[in-house]
C-alpha cells in the first residue's frame, strides 16, 4: 500500500511526457532492461484505487510487466465487479485478500500450506485502500493473510505513514516469497530498486536528504 507525493517535487514539469509503451515509465528512466518475467504459480489480484492508475512512481507498473500471473482492476466498489467476483466466487479458486487486520493469520515459513490459488492486494494509501475494504463487502468476508515486514521499506521516495509500511510491490514480492518459497522474486525487486534509484537522482541528493531521507540513520 502506497502514499501520494506530489512529482512536481521531482522536476517533472519541464521533461517531456515521452513514456515507454513497455514499461509505462518516461523514457528517461525506462526500466525495461531490468524486467524479467516471474512465472508465479499463484495468481496476484492488484484492487488499484483510481488515484494511483497515473501516479508516476507506482509500483504495480513493474508488477505487470514482471508477473506472469496477475489481474489489475480499479475503482473504489467492487461490489458489483463482474470479472473480480468471478474470481473468488469459482468454487476452485482459494483466495485470500493480504491485509492488515489483527485477526489477519500472518504469514511465515508454514504459510504454503494454505494452497491459495489468488493472492489479493489493495493498491493505494493506507485511507483509500480502506475505503476499498469498506465499500467492498466481499472482501470484509475472505480469508485475511497479513505481512510482519523483516525490514523497512526501500521506497525511500514516497512518504509513508510508519516505518514498516511497504510500497505494493514489496508486500506482494514478501508474500510470495513464503507462499512460493522456489519462486525468484528477486528480478522484480531489482527493477523496483532501480526505479527508485533514477528518482532520487533526477531529484538530486540535496532535495532527497531535505525531504526523504531518515535523517535517524544517517
């Protein structure tokens, strides 16, 4: 789940919006020779609120193109979502919809014993990815799998409410890693740290350290 910033703080304005019809990035910061495809056995369900569809530094860009296995669908209600209710109402599919709920069972090394067929995840800041939870009263009935990140997030340029929140990507990258422990996430999380990386540098380092950088660690 990922927070808005504003990308005039990066310069956007005055660069030509010349995007790659590959990756969905601008063309200054293509990422298309760090994409490599994950063959997933486990279908990922990417519920993306509107306000992220065109946010230029979201991560579900790389998820499409790194996924062989993974449906996107936006908006707000899918209450009535024909192809997403299809999902989790066929008797044959097992799914479980990742969120942060106490009672949520949380995923580790036994996690692959629940045999899900669909992994669900809610694209968006942590209030609109709730306003999703809320109006979607099928997802309020699922089985709920939540995430105790092993270390913080390396989205270093998107502000985030707590240290342990991690960016889309991450989170379903993490829960693969315990549902399909032979499965590489590793090329996908590749891709991501290089997209970062080329914000940062447009940014310049001054800009980065002023707003983004965990002064803590330094």
């Amino acid at each position: 789940m990922e927070n808005i910033i504003n990308p005039i703080e990066y310069g956007f304005t005055s660069e030509a919006r010349s995007f790659c019809p590959e990756c969905e990035f601008l063309k200054s910061r293509c990422l298309c020779s760090t994409i490599k495809k994950i063959n997933n056995h486990i279908h990922i369900v990417v519920l993306q609120h509107p306000s992220e569809q065109k946010h230029p530094l979201n991560t579900v860009r790389i998820m499409k193109k790194s996924l062989m296995k993974m449906s996107l669908f936006i908006g707000e209600d899918f209450s009535n979502h024909k192809e997403f209710n299809d999902i989790i109402s066929n008797p044959k599919n097992h799914c479980a919809l990742l969120y942060p709920e106490i009672e949520a069972q949380v995923l580790d090394e036994q996690s692959r014993s629940l045999n899900l067929t669909h992994l669900i995840v809610l694209d968006g800041t942590w209030r609109k990815a709730k306003k999703i939870f809320l109006l979607s009263k099928e997802l309020q009935g699922m089985k709920k799998i939540r995430l105790i990140p092993m270390a913080q997030s390396d989205y270093r340029i998107r502000k985030a409410p707590n240290e342990n929140a991690l960016s889309t990507l991450e989170a379903a990258a993490l829960s693969l890693n315990f549902l399909e422990p032979e499965l590489e996430t590793e090329p996908m999380i590749n891709s991501f740290h290089s997209m970062v990386d080329y914000q940062i540098k447009k940014m310049g380092r001054e800009l980065y350290q002023a707003n983004y950088l965990d002064k803590k660690k330094e």
